[in-house]
C-alpha cells in the first residue's frame, strides 16, 4: 500500500522547476508585450515629428510597419502568456500521473515566429529599403 502511495508523488523539485519554467514564460511574454508597445508609440512619435517637420501640413506621412508589427508581438506576447498557463497546468497533471512527456514543437513555432517578427523589423528600420 505505501508503495502505491509513493509512485503517484511526485517530486517537489519537478514542481518548483514547473512553476519556474511558468513565470519564465509570463516574464518573456510581457516583455514582447512591452517592446511592442514601444513599437506602436514610436510609430506615433514619428508620425507627430513627420508633422511637425513637414512644411505642408496636407500631406500626412506614410504610417510604415511599426503598428501592425508592434501590435502583433502585443498580441503575440498576450497568446504565449495564455500558452504558458495552459502549458504549466498540462505539465502539472502530466507529473502528478508521472507520465511526464516534454514537447518542443510550441517553442519552435513560437521562436520561428519572434524570429520573422524580428527580421520584419531589421527590414523596416534599414534606411533606403
């Protein structure tokens, strides 16, 4: 009976790691949160200078890239924290079952996309392109 008991514990150091391995994610994921609001606000600062600098006030400067690309790392850092939850609970029931199972493919597509964000906004800030 106490073998049985001792089999379906599992170790407190898994759980810790768990929970660590969770507030990584939700710190990460606000920060993406974070850079693309600072994303979103350069693009308006810059489109206040371009008014400000342009002698005829008619002509409204390009919007560019920054806003759709800062609102999608906001809307992509918003997913990984509603991801890392769903993730910790997973990881959570799969070691109370001790039928632990790592999965890497989500942090692949996640990496794969912050990646291309990325190399979006290297394009964009190259002058002349």
């Amino acid at each position: 009976m106490k073998e049985e008991k001792n089999q379906t514990i599992a170790n407190p150091s898994d759980h810790l790691a768990n929970e660590r391995t969770f507030l990584a994610w939700i710190r990460t994921s606000i920060a993406i949160m974070g850079f693309g609001f600072v994303v979103v606000k350069f693009s308006l600062f810059v489109r206040q200078i371009g008014l400000v600098l342009k002698s005829n006030q008619d002509i409204l400067p390009e919007k560019g890239y920054s806003a759709p690309i800062g609102i999608l790392l906001v809307a992509v850092g918003a997913f990984m924290a509603m991801y890392s939850y769903l993730s910790y609970r997973n990881t959570e029931k799969q070691l109370l079952n001790q039928v632990y199972k790592p999965s890497v493919l989500p942090a692949l597509i996640l990496t794969i996309g912050i990646v291309i964000i990325a190399t979006l906004l290297v394009i964009y800030l190259i002058p002349g392109l």
